[in-house]
C-alpha cells in the first residue's frame, strides 16, 4: 500500500496550529531542545520480522487480515511505518522463518525504503523440516556432538545471509537448558556452548558483532544454560571483543533490576544491544512502555548516563531493536505504539539534568536525586518527539493518518482477509 506524501503533508498541515501550541509551551522550559532534537530525528529501532503479523499463545492465534505473506511484504509493512514515524529504518530478520531467497534484490529493496539490516537471529530453538538431528535436549549445549555441529553450522549459514544484506550483527538466543534436575550436567552443558559459540565467532567477519541473549526460564523451566547476564557475560568475555551482551526486557526473573544490569554492562564495555518490550509477569512480548514505562525511563537514564561517559554513538554504537509479539492489536499499530514509547523515553532521559542528579548523589540528597529523575519522567515531552518525526518528514500523530487512511483495509483488499505472516 502506498501512503503519499502530500496525505502526510496534508495531514501535518491539520494538526500545525496545536502542534506548535504544545511545542513552544514545552521548549520554553528547556534549555537543550535543538540538541535534544537533532538526537531524536537519528534514532532508529529495529523492527522484528516475526512481529508484522499476529503472534499468537500457545493456545490459540487469531490471525489478523493483510498480513504479510512474504519478507518483502514485511519490508513494504516496515517502510510503511518508517514513512510514518521516521524511527524505524531498519528490520531485524529470524532465520530460517524469513529467508531470504534473493540476498542482492532484498537489500535493494530495502535500502529504497532507507532500511537496514540490523542484527540476524538464528534459530535452534525449533526443529526445521527435514533437519537430521533435533533439538529437543538442546543445541550447542547438546551432549552429542554432531547435534552441537548442526547448531553452529546453522549460525554459521545465518551469518552468510547476513553478510548479502548488509548485517554486522548476530543474536544467539539458545532455548538450551533443562526441565528437571539431573537432566544436565551444568559444567558440560556450559562448556559444550562456549565451545560451539567459539566455533561460530571464529566465523564472523571482522566488522561483525555476536550478541548472546539470555533468558531466565521458558521453555526449560529447571535451568536455563545462558541463563542470566551473568552467565551471558562470562561466554562473551570468553569468545572476546566482538561478543557482547543483549538485554531483553522480558528475560529477567521477577522485579530484577534491569537499569542497573544496564549500567555495568556498559561500564564493561560489554553491552551490545536490547530488545525492546514489557511484561507483568514474564516474558511476555507486550507493547514497549505499556506496563512500566518507569523501568523503561531508568533504563533509558542509565544508557544515557553510561553511553556519554564511554564517548558513545547513541545511535549506532547499541543495537535497538524491538522484540514484541501479541494477539489482539494490529501489528502495525502496535508498532507505531511501541517506537513512539521508545522515542518517549529516550527524550526524557536527555531532558535528565544531569549535573543536578550528580550534586544530589554526591552530597546524599536522596530527595534531590529523585526530583532531578522524575521531573524529566513527568514532562510530557510527545511534542518534542512528534517535532523531530515533522522535521524528518514523517507524520506528527501516525495512529492517527494509520487509521483515517484506512491502511489496514487497503493491506486486506491486497493480500486477503485470510492470511497467515511467516514465522511465528
Ligand atoms: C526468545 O524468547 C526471544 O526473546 C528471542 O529473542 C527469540 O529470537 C525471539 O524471542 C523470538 O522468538
Ligand atoms: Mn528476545
Ligand atoms: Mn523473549
């Protein structure tokens, strides 16, 4: 579906007058706007190609209509978004659920739409048709070694896709762990995955980074063997420079504090990237932002903290990208929810004033240092983010045209009413 740009323009041109009411009233009061700006129109997030269509439970998945049934669809559905909020120039793919067949032709076609290719997922977490060997007692942990071969060999094939793309970026996320005890022996089982996450890293490209994510339980529910990032740290501080840790929000242990994980990772140079998404009770997949935007806000404050002091390119020195997936909201709106939640959070986390919340932790003025982090939280700073999509040419309220324009009707008279997205 095509969104034109004089509909974008038309409908900016609707919302000017209050738009410029709310931003002048909000930049009167702050000192860095412009630069608070500038960063806002650079950041981009990762869009996951296993979120463009319906996710379902284990139990049920009610499909929704126009779902892409094919990578390029996915990559018409991501331009559709980045046209709209200019902050979503890039996709993260999941091999073997999006393939692509035609590296060369999928990098064009992205690249017409200003997106990249952010890090590759592998996938050893499932059995593939006609796959020799399964994965039912894991992969690179497996106690036999050819099972352990079939895993790396996968990500190694994972890397060859990402290198046609233009991908400098790998994320392993092992299933590997077990449901009882005295199923596995811990020690092998870690030194099986070092050993294969070896094999793997001794096959990336110079530019290349390997993420490995961990996750506390599901779907083993007795150990997991990457299974916090403590553990993730210690294999990437083992592989070396170019491994590092990635932090999804939804793979803690209840009430973990994730902002301060966040900040030693970075102090260790050891933090490669997120996924974004919110949970209440585990790992859930929901919108970014929709449970606890405070978390997201401390987390925020620590990477901007953390980032600065290391001399750190906000935008290209971490990989950002969404990991979300739920059954009752169209995708797409989702989406648009989920990077305006990050956008959101990022603003107020440069709006922090810094020097005041380092007196207040200097001198113990705990009540100062609280201020000094919830005045930035409690601005309302939407007119700040939906001026940094104006100037980059996107759409002030993008919920908004989505749906008078009516895209996911003209996306089901396309593509049907029936249709089932690749991948999950
Ligand atoms: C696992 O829960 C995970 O967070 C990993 O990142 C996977 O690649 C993704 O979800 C999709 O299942
Ligand atoms: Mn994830
Ligand atoms: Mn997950």
């Amino acid at each position: 579906m095509q969104l034109e740009k004089y509909t974008i323009d038309q409908h900016n041109e609707g919302l000017s007058a209050s738009h410029k009411r709310k931003l002048s009233a909000l930049t009167s009061d702050i000192a860095n706007a412009e630069a608070i700006l500038e960063r806002l129109v650079a950041f981009q997030v990762a869009i996951p190609s296993w979120a463009l269509g319906t996710g379902g439970t284990r139990f049920a998945r009610f499909a929704g209509g126009g779902e892409p049934r094919s990578l390029e669809e996915k990559i018409e559905d991501i331009a559709l978004l980045h046209k709209l909020n200019r902050s979503s120039g890039a996709i993260s793919l999941h091999i073997p659920w999006d393939i692509p067949k035609n590296g060369a032709a999928i990098k064009v076609l992205a690249a017409q739409h200003g997106i990249r290719f952010d890090a590759m997922n592998s996938n050893t977490f499932q059995d593939q048709p006609g796959q020799p060997l399964s994965y039912k007692f894991g992969s690179m942990q497996h106690v036999d070694k050819a099972v352990r071969r079939q895993a790396v060999e996968h990500n190694i094939e994972v890397i060859e896709h990402g290198m046609a793309l233009g991908s400098e970026s790998l994320t392993v996320w092992l299933s590997d762990g077990s449901c009882f005890p005295g199923q596995l022996n811990f020690r092998k089982a870690f030194e099986n995955t070092l050993e294969s996450l070896q094999e793997v890293y001794s096959a990336l490209p110079d530019a290349w980074k390997m993420f490995v994510e961990y996750k506390a339980f599901e779907p083993n529910f007795y150990s997991t063997t990457v299974g916090d990032w403590g553990q993730s740290l210690l294999y990437a501080t083992k592989l070396g420079p170019k491994a590092y840790t990635l932090v999804d929000l939804g793979h803690h242990l209840p009430n973990a504090n994730i902002e301060q994980i966040v900040a030693l990772l970075l102090m260790e140079g050891k933090l490669g990237g997120f996924h974004f998404n919110d949970s209440k009770y585990g790992d859930d997949d929901l919108t970014v932002g929709s449970i606890k935007p405070y978390q997201l806000f401390l987390i925020f404050n620590e990477l901007v903290e953390g980032m600065d002091a290391r001399g750190m390119n906000h935008t290209t020195d971490l990989g950002w990208m969404i990991d979300a997936s739920h059954n009752v909201k169209d995708p797409l709106e989702d989406l648009l929810q989920s990077v305006e939640a990050i956008m959101i959070t990022y603003a107020q986390a440069l709006l922090v004033d810094r020097a005041a919340l380092q007196a207040a932790q200097q001198n113990n003025d705990v009540v100062r240092a609280q201020e000094a982090l919830q005045n930035a939280f409690r601005t309302d700073v939407r007119p700040l983010v939906a001026e940094a999509r104006l100037r980059a040419g996107g759409a002030l309220d993008p919920l908004q045209i989505f749906r008078k324009e009516n895209v996911r009707e003209h996306l089901v008279k396309q593509r049907g009413l029936k249709t089932i997205a690749t991948g999950l």
